[in-house]
C-alpha cells in the first residue's frame, strides 16, 4: 500500500462513519443510493489495496498454510510441530528412566563398587553422658540435632543427673560439638580407697630404696 492509496482508502473509510452517525429512520432513498456508492467505492479502493490472498489461519507465521481445525491456530504445520516436540519430550523422559533403570541393575566393574554404589554418608548426634571415668552413651543417637539437645536438656534436670553431658557429631568421624558441665576424673573405688595403681600420697613406695641412700 503506497501513500495515495492509504490516504484514499482513508478518506473513503472515514466518510462511511459519517453515513453511519447520520443514518436514521428519516434518512429518505436519495441517501441510501450515496451511501451505497461510497461503499462501492471503498470496495474497490480496498481491492486495488490489497494483493495477497485472505489468510486461512490465525498463525503470524504461516496464515496461508494448510488447515488444521484442531489446532487452536488452525495452522497445520505449526500443531505437526508441537506433535512432534510433546512426543519427544515422553520419548526421552521414557529413555532417561530406562537408562537410569539399567544403570541400577548392571553389575559394579570393581569388588569394591563405584561411588554410587555405596552408601550416602549419614550424620548423627549422640548424646554422651560422664560416668565418673569416661563417656558414655546416655541415649538413642538422633539424626536432629535440636532433638538430641533437648533430650540432654531434659537429662540434666533429672533427679539423678550425671555430673557432665556432651553432644557428639558422627559423620563418617566423630567431632564434639558441645560440652555440658565438668568431666573431672573422680574416684569410684569401694570405701573411699584410691584407685589401684596410685599409691596414697605420704606413704613411701614399697621396694628396695634407690642407690645411693642408707
């Protein structure tokens, strides 16, 4: 469409509005044989204007392409396409689980395994309690560690709580986090005596004197 042509087309348009905003039930013959003439002659206008056929369908891409009614473009060409995409996505969803099925039954190359052969390294948080000589477990190891917490919280307010508690981490090592309370060594000989091996203080070893002294 070249300039001329647009404003003529234009003009002609325009003057259709305005037998449209005047029309009424007194609009006698006369007026109607105008208005018709003015139609015709956009007609024509719009004829001379255009030159490419009327698009068979609603698709920017391919508006003179073959028809297909189920498409929501009536484009053809453009639903073989999408087809085509929707069956390859199942397709390769499908070979990704075969492929990822096949892995997991095939025989390790190794004795030993691969990595994912084996299993995922799993962290835990022991509570751990004092006895008097060393640590001890004092409950059900958790895998939270906010629950472990508050199971030693809950330990310590017991009428017979040990005299220190600890948390200890365990992933693939041990690792201690958190210490509650005192661990001294005591004594846990019957009758007060010291523990064997550890001569009371005062008293001279048994035994020969060193060289050297009467």
């Amino acid at each position: 469409m070249n300039h001329a042509q647009l404003t003529a087309l234009g003009r002609a348009l325009r003057l259709l509005g305005e037998h449209g905003e005047a029309l009424s039930t007194q609009t006698p013959d006369a007026r109607l044989h105008e208005v018709k003439a003015d139609l015709r002659r956009a007609l024509d206008l719009l004829d001379e204007t255009v030159t490419t056929a009327a698009p068979a369908t609603r698709c920017p891409e391919h508006p003179n392409g073959p028809v297909d009614e189920s498409a929501p473009d009536l484009c053809l060409l453009c639903e073989t396409r999408r087809r085509a995409a929707r069956r390859s996505e199942v397709d390769g969803a499908y070979a990704s689980y075969a492929r990822r099925a096949a892995e997991a039954t095939a025989p390790a190359p190794s004795r030993y395994g691969v990595r994912e052969d084996r299993p995922q390294p799993q962290q835990r948080w022991l509570p751990e309690l004092w006895n008097g000589r060393e640590w001890q477990l004092c409950g059900t190891p958790r895998r939270d560690r906010r629950e472990a917490e508050l199971f030693i919280t809950a330990q310590r307010r017991a009428p017979r709580a040990a005299p220190a508690y600890r948390l200890v981490h365990e992933f693939t090592d041990y690792e201690v986090v958190r210490i509650w309370g005192h661990p001294v060594r005591t004594d846990i000989e019957p009758m007060g005596n010291p523990p064997m091996g550890n001569p009371p203080l005062g008293n001279p070893p048994l035994g020969n004197p060193p060289p050297g002294n009467p």
